[in-house]
C-alpha cells in the first residue's frame, strides 16, 4: 500500500504529479483545494465559508480542513492508497493527520515527497496554468498546452483560469506557503519516509524521479 503526502509551493506540480501517479498506480488523489473549489461551484455552506480565504490566498481554518479529510479518508476508495495533494499544509494539521491515520484507520505514511520550485519560477507557472472547468487537470500555456486550444484533452470541457492564480493573489499565497507550510519539511525529514525532489525539471523528469522513489 502506497500512502503518499506531496509537499510543496503552489505551482511547484503536486496536481501534475499527483495525475499520474494516481492513474498508474490506482491509488487515488486527494486534492484539498479540488473539494473546496467544488464546494465554492455547489454553492454550499462549506464553499461559502472557503471562498473567503481562497480568494484572499490564506488557508480555510484547520479545524474545517481536517473535518474534510477525516471523512474522506474513510471512504473505500482510499483502502488501496492515497495521494495527499495540498493537505497538510500546518503543523496542526499534520498533527491531526498523524492521530487520524494511527487511532482511527490504523495505517501509515509511506511517503512525504516535497517537490523543490524556486518562488522566481512560481509567477510563470501560476500565471500561465489553465484548468479544467469539470476535472480539474491542469495544463499550462507553454509548459503543458492542451491538444485543442481551451479544451481538456481528458474530457472535453473548457479551461478556465483559476480566480486565486492572478499575481497579487499568487503572492500571497507563496507568503503563506512560507510562513506555515514549508516547516513541515523539518517536521517529517526524520521520518525516515522523507524525498527532495527537484520540481524545476520537466514533467516527465519528476515523475521518473518519483516513480523510482515509489518503486524501490
Ligand atoms: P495550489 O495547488 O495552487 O497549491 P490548492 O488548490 O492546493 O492550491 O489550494 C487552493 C486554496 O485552497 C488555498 O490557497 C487555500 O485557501 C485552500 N486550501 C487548500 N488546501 C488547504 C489546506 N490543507 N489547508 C487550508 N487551506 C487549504
Ligand atoms: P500545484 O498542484 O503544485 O499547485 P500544478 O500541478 O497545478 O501545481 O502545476 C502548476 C502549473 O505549472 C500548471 O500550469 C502545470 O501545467 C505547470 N507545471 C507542472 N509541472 C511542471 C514542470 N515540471 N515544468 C513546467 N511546468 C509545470
Ligand atoms: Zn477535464
């Protein structure tokens, strides 16, 4: 069984790399921003609540954040492995995540991959990502352009550009990043479970990287 958790900045291609994994490895993803960005779309009292923070580039309190992933870890789906794409992203959230896996699902982490993007190279990538209106796949203008302009090449609908991936939102959210998210690369670096990678080469590169990570 495979349990992943992918750390890194926003843009550094956690979603990208998560994609594949998920697909070659039938395990599933679990994208934290997915569901909040699906809640925002239904229009629940979840997505009311997240829209505040997500527009303004902060993090959704951790108490709502762990609810989410509590109940979600505890679907079938999960019985096979998990990739945790965006969560954890606090200490205290990382905490939670260690008591739920050991009190409530009995299992464990296997392993914490941080994908390693310099902050110079983030405006680029955030700036010019597209994505999928009903799927969410991500695409990239110039690194990672759909086989039809504006259209998914897994499921046909449109792209469409993320409301927090303009600039002054993408600023703050790399100072987010920083100031509450990155540390967790020192909390889990003993684990014994813990892999730099460096997210800067292409897509096809990184996921080499991870798979001999995963396979060995
Ligand atoms: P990116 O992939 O660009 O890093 P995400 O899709 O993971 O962005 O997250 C988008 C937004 O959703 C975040 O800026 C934050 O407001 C919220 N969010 C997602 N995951 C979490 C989390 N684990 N804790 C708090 N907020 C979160
Ligand atoms: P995250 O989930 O970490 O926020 P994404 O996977 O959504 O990041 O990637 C952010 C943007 O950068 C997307 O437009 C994606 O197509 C592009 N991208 C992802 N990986 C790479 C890479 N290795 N090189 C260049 N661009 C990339
Ligand atoms: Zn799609």
């Amino acid at each position: 069984m495979i349990n992943i958790v992918f750390l890194g900045p926003p843009g550094a291609g956690k979603g990208t790399q998560s994609n594949k994994i998920e697909h070659e490895f039938n395990i599933v993803q679990i994208s934290t921003g997915d569901i909040l960005r699906n809640a925002v779309k239904t229009g629940s009292e979840l997505g009311k609540l997240a829209k505040k923070y997500m527009d303004e580039g902060k993090l959704v309190p951790d108490d709502v954040i762990i609810g989410i992933v509590k109940a979600r870890l505890q679907q079938d789906d999960c019985k096979n492995g998990f990739i945790l794409d965006g969560f954890p992203r606090t200490i205290a959230q990382a905490e939670a995540l260690d008591d739920m896996l050991k009190n409530d699902l009995n299992i464990e982490l296997t392993h914490i991959i941080a994908l390693e993007v310099p902050d110079e190279l983030i405006l680029e990538r955030l700036t010019g990502r597209r994505s999928c209106s009903k799927c969410g796949a991500a695409y990239h203008l110039k690194y990672n352009p759909p086989k039809v302009d504006n259209i998914c090449d897994i499921c046909g609908s449109n792209l469409v550009q993320r409301d927090d991936d303009k600039e002054e939102t993408i600023n703050k959210r790399l100072k987010v990043y920083h100031e509450q998210t990155e540390q967790l690369k020192t909390y889990y670096s003993n684990s014994g479970k813990y892999y730099e990678i460096d997210g800067t080469k292409h897509p096809d590169e990184v996921y080499e990287k991870i798979k001999s990570i995963l396979t060995k």
